[in-house]
C-alpha cells in the first residue's frame, strides 16, 4: 500500500538532469552556482529552460548578460559542486575556492569550466517567466564536449543532500536519429 508523500520532496521524483555548474560573468568577473532545475524544452534550435532563484547573485548577473554557459561536471567533481553551491559569489571566487579552471567560451564573455565533461553556451531567448518563476529559456548557441569521456557518470539531485550517480545503460531501438 502507497503512502503519502511530503509535497516538499516532489521535485526529487521528478528531476529530470544531471547537476550542472552554471557559469556567468559580468564586468570581468566571473561566477558560477549549481543548478538542478533545468529542462531541455526543444531540439532544433536547443532549448533549455531553467529555474535560478531570484535570491541567487547568478540570477542579476543573467538578467542583465543574458548569457551563461552550462557546464556538465561528472561525479568526480561531486564535494566541488556541492561545495560551490553553498556559498555565494558575492563573497567568494569560487573558481579560487575550489580549484576550478576558467576556460574561454568560444562566442560568449561567460566562461566555461574545464574540467567538466561537456560545456553549453547559452544565450537567454525568452524572459517572460523570469519575474514570477524565475524561469528562463536559454538557446544553446555552442556546445563542447570531451571526447576522453566515453560514458560520463553524472549526478542526479534527490533531494536534502541525496544525489544519485548515473550509471547502468539500457539501449533500446528508436526511430529519433
């Protein structure tokens, strides 16, 4: 038999990404959060929507660049993103703080991080969500990716410090090409 489920623990059912670092920068100086909440929305041209709390120094700095790149880190880099996710950038280098390597975009002042897997440039389409959602949808307009990493093992936000490592693959036949 179900039981009830505390509606404050949803959102750990249902997130759907790997835990991203996303970095922005704004009068030369860069910055970066941990982002959980993001959604590809379309493939042609990609879309990504994605909620970054209007609480967050992020949140200005992409309301006023309307630009970011998300960087996808793996597991290895798991205590670093918890890391970076609990302090903020308007105290802290956070780069510095956590060993993290600034690497140039290749079209956006936003830098990305080299030491993630893969790393999307993305350029802010669509505001109207943002005042009351804090939801913005980004086009990505370049994306990299390490072709040393075979089969990334990223990580999956649960919930109050729980995260889950992708792993297990199951390929299954699709029309999609």
């Amino acid at each position: 038999m179900k039981k009830a489920y505390p509606l404050e623990k949803v959102y750990g059912l249902l997130e759907p990404g790997p835990v991203v670092l996303l970095t922005t920068q704004r009068g030369g100086k860069p910055n970066v959060m941990t982002l959980s909440w993001h959604v590809m929305l379309e493939f042609e041209p990609p879309l990504v929507g994605c909620v970054v709390s209007n609480r967050n120094y992020s949140y200005e700095i992409l309301c006023e660049t309307k630009e970011c790149v998300i960087n996808i880190p793996t597991a290895e880099l798991a205590k670093k993103v918890v890391a970076v996710g609990n302090v903020s950038g308007r105290d802290v280098d956070k780069f510095n703080k956590y060993g993290l390597t600034l690497h140039p975009a290749g079209s956006l002042e936003a830098p990305m991080i080299a030491e993630c897997y893969a790393n999307l440039e993305c350029r802010l389409v669509d505001s109207r969500m943002v005042e009351n959602y804090s939801f913005f949808v980004l086009e990505v307009v370049q994306a990299w990716i390490d072709p040393h990493v075979k089969w990334p093992r990223t990580m999956h936000h649960r919930g109050y410090g729980e995260f889950m490592i992708a792993g297990k693959r199951l390929k299954l036949r699709s029309k999609m090409k």
